[in-house]
C-alpha cells in the first residue's frame, strides 16, 4: 500500500456509467496519482462486490472500498462470500463497508437468523452480522484478516460499529461528527469519512452544485437530518433549501479558492479524528468520471506527504 497518500482517497459512483475497460483504466490512472484508496457506492448500477473485483485486478496496492454495499440488495450468506473471496485475493486491499436502505418490507433469513424489516436500522444491521458471522465459509482464509466498516452516523450505530467492526465510514458529515464519531469508536478503529467537494472556479456554480447535492439528503425525518440536528442545525436550515451554513458544513470547496478549501477541510477532519478522508468530486455530471478533478486534488496528497503525520490507515 502507498502509505505516504493513504491517508487521502476517492469516493465516486460515476464509474458505474463506463464501461469495464474504461473503469479499469480510471483505476490504474488513481493509483498512479496516488491516492490510497477509491471507495464506490451502489445504487442501482454494477453490484459493488463485482465493481470492487474489477477494481482490485486492474490495480496493484490501490485499497478499494464499498461506500456502502446495500445489505438489502443480497442475501447475507452472498455478502459474507464475495467479502471472505476478495479478502483472500487482494490481502490487505478491501474494505467491505456496509449499510442500506430498504427497498421492500421483506425480512431477510439465513441459516436460523431473521434479519427483520425496516424501522430498526440497529438492530437490523446487528442481525445481518450475526448472519454473516454464521456462514460455514468453506473458501480459503484470508491470510490478512478482512476489514469491515459501517456506514454509520448516529450514536446507536456507531457503537455498534464500534463493538462489530473495524470501524466506520460516515457520508456527507461535518466535521463535529468526526470529532464524535473519534470520541465514540475509540482509538483504534478505523474512521474514514466521506468528504463532497466542489472545484468549480465559478461560487454561484459551485454553490447550486453543492446546495443540490445537500438537498438530495436531507429528507424530513431522515438519518441526515437528525444527524445535523445534534450538532445544533435546526430543522428550518434543514427543510426546504438549506441553508448557506448547513452547505458549507457539508461540503468544501467551489469559488476561486476551492483547492485550498478542500486541503483546509480535509486537514479539519484528521485534526478531528479521521484516519482517512475520501473526496467526492461534484460536477453535475454524474455519468461522466471527473478525471480532471481527481488530477486536481491528487496535489494535496504531495503536499501531505511532506508533512507530520501523514501515515496509513
């Protein structure tokens, strides 16, 4: 692993849009830019086990991440193979970040235990660890253990994280989460946050981006917004079009300063506790991978590599 840039990663959903050959190519031109991990998310494109094995053999030391892989999309005796079989071929190189949203109120069983239905994120996620943890895996054991992380932002949940797993991998947080999520998990679980950027020189352009990218999380009732809420966001920043505070909060960058502001916030999170910082670039053009960006904000890893406390995670 380049243990120098570690620290500083990716995060990106555009690479479902291209084709195999192409994200191959991405991800050789990502590691050779440096960068210590790249972290995809799943919607409704490639399944992000499949994704992560093609990421994996297209590259040598780059760590590849799901952020997060739906548990709610498979089974978790499929979770727990594709997970034990990337482990094994790629040792030290995949993160299985895990979380979800139901698309249906059908409960999950497997091997005895029932994963039950939406409305008890915790205790469904509990669940569907225990199911996995019961797989008689009958593969070849990794010779360097798993990693495996929750995409966790409440308190509940990241206790659990903390008691399950190696760690969690928050999305779309400020940086007081960070510094909570530290307090909460300890001190040697892995946290590796989530950072949306904007690099576009233009503020009024790079505010809609950012402020359109907000919105799109911030449900009433939902995960997000209670999040901000206990950090002192109150519900009308929150509801509607939020709020100039609650964007900046969310998301750095935009004007004609942006890399400096991305360099500040990245430095914000590891001030707080991160061991890992993976950057989302927003361009409005989510079919499109912004390779531009990426060779933009790969100068921040050379910065780092000069400076105390740059390590690995």
């Amino acid at each position: 692993m380049n243990t120098t840039a570690s620290r500083i990663g990716l995060w990106t959903l555009s690479l479902d849009a291209q084709p195999a050959t192409r994200v191959r190519e991405l991800a050789i031109e990502i590691e050779q830019l440096g960068f210590g991990a790249l972290w995809i998310g799943e919607e409704f494109g490639r399944n992000a086990l499949t994704q992560a094995g093609i990421l994996l053999g297209a590259t040598n030391d780059l760590v590849i991440g799901t952020g997060i892989a739906n548990i709610f999309f498979r089974d978790p005796i499929a979770m727990a193979a594709a997970e034990r079989a990337l482990a094994e071929a790629y040792p030290g190189r995949f993160i299985l970040g895990l979380g979800g949203h139901r698309v249906d109120d059908r409960p999950l069983f497997h091997l005895g235990h029932r994963v039950p239905s939406g409305g008890r994120p915790v205790a469904t996620m509990s669940a569907y660890l225990d199911a996995m943890d019961a797989v008689p895996l009958q593969s070849p054991a990794p010779p360097v253990p798993g990693r495996r992380v929750l995409g966790a932002l409440g308190p509940r949940m990241l206790s659990l994280a903390a008691a399950r797993t190696g760690g969690a991998h928050p999305y779309l947080v400020p940086v007081a989460h960070t510094e909570d999520a530290r307090a909460r998990l300890g001190p040697d679980a892995l946290l590796a946050v989530e950072q949306a950027v904007v690099l576009d020189p233009d503020p009024d352009m790079a505010r809609d981006l950012a402020r359109a990218h907000v919105a799109g999380y911030l449900s009433p009732g939902g995960a997000h917004v209670k999040d901000m809420q206990r950090f002192g966001y109150t519900v009308d920043e929150l509801s509607g079009t939020p709020s100039d505070r609650v964007v900046d909060a969310l998301v750095a960058g935009g004007g004609p300063g942006a890399l400096a502001a991305v360099a500040e916030r990245v430095q914000a999170h590891f001030d707080a506790g991160a061991d890992h910082v993976c950057l989302q670039v927003l361009t409005g053009r989510r079919a499109s991978a912004p390779i531009a960006e990426w060779r933009e904000l790969a100068g921040l890893i050379s910065e780092r590599q000069h400076r105390p406390g740059a390590g690995t995670f």
